[in-house]
C-alpha cells in the first residue's frame, strides 16, 4: 500500500494531498496545474516535499518530522514520463535491459521473455528507438519500468503525446498491466475518456488539492 500526506509550495501554488493507493490502477486526475505531476515526483524521489510523509510497502520513503527521505535510486519504483526517454543510441532490447541493470539485477531471460510478450514488442527489439511509433516508444518505455521490479509504477500522462489512433492501440496494453500483473499504479491523466478506461481508483484534484477519492463514476459528477 502506498500512503501519501504531502504539503509542497511551489513560488505561489501551495499543494496538499492526502491519499491512500492499493493495487489496480489509481489516477490522479484534474486539469494542468492541479499538482499532478508535482505528487507523482515526489513519490518517486525526484521533489522533495516541504513537510509530511510518504510510505509504500510498510516503508517510509518521507518523512519531515523524522528526517527521512529516501533517494530516489532506493525506492524501487519505476517512473514512465509523457515522452518515453528512451536512449536514442540503443536498441530496444538494450532500452529494455537498462532498467534491470541500473537496479543491479542479474538477467533473467524468463522475465525478460514476459514482458516482451506481456507488451508484444518482441518484433521491435533490433530497432532503435527513432524507428518507432510514439505508441511503440511507449510500450518500451513501459517494459524497461517493469524489468527494473519496482514495488510501484508511475505513469505521467504516458498517452498525453499521442493521437487517438496511437492511444487506441497502447491503452489495451496498459489495461493488461492493470489487471494481469502484481505492480500497482498511479497513473497521471486529465483524460476523462483515458481514466474510465483504465482506474481502479480515482483521486479528483482541483488547484493543488485532493477535492474527492472514488471510482470513475467521479467523473461524471
């Protein structure tokens, strides 16, 4: 279970989020600039909140009070950005196996072998990146988060950069991650057609704060 108590102030913008999320899919969902991103960094490590807590898995990853903050490098969650960042010098197969090396794991060609299937990216392993489409760079910039084993996945607007036709063809696959595999998600959308296709839980955001927490029946409201 990942629990989030957080307080950020950015220049003007002040944000506070208080929010619990277990298994499944939870989307943090709201317009630009209602904090999104801002949460979703500083669970991975890369922000530092002004003052709260963060705990996954019984650990705390942040804690003011107690002056605990746990480096990003340590925290064993993977991170997908809106545009892949994939290494444009590398194959696919070498993008993938990048995530399981910096972690310092030791191959394992059966999980390897999984999530090549689990994507259906075993064609696009001998090309680079630039020879992909922006659905294609996606699903590999998926299964490099996975290959790192991470505890929990975060996507940040992982379709945002996509026409209609590419979000059709990868939101399936992200639908098959939310229901086949063990890695919870927090996931990062102001879709409301995206986040019904793939929450299992949704936490409203509204100017920096948590307005309401339930299921996609929020976005009708």
């Amino acid at each position: 279970m990942l629990v989030v108590e957080i307080e950020k102030k950015l220049g003007d913008f002040v944000l506070r989020a208080h929010f619990e999320a277990e298994g499944g899919a939870t989307v943090l969902f709201g317009a630009s600039g209602a904090g999104k991103t801002t949460i979703v960094n500083m669970i991975a490590g890369l922000l530092k909140p002004d003052r709260g807590r963060i705990v996954l898995d019984d650990e705390v990853l942040f804690d003011n009070t107690a002056r605990i903050a746990v480096p990003a490098w340590r925290r064993r969650i993977g991170y997908v950005f809106q545009e892949g960042r994939l290494f444009a010098h590398l194959s696919v197969k070498h993008n993938l196996d990048y995530g399981r090396w910096t972690c310092g794991h030791a191959a394992d060609p059966a999980a390897f072998a999984h999530v090549v299937e689990l994507l259906d990216i075993g064609a696009l392993l001998d090309r680079r990146p630039g020879k992909l489409s922006g659905g294609e760079r996606q699903r590999v910039a998926v299964g490099r988060a996975l290959l790192m084993r991470p505890r929990l996945l975060l996507l940040d607007e992982p379709l945002a950069s996509l026409d209609a036709g590419r979000k059709a063809e990868i939101l399936p696959y992200l639908q098959r991650l939310r229901d086949d595999e063990k890695v919870p998600m927090v996931y990062v959308s102001h879709d409301a057609a995206e986040v019904k296709r793939i929450a299992s839980r949704v936490v409203r955001l509204d100017n920096g704060g948590v307005i309401d927490i339930g299921g996609a029946e929020l976005l009708d409201t």
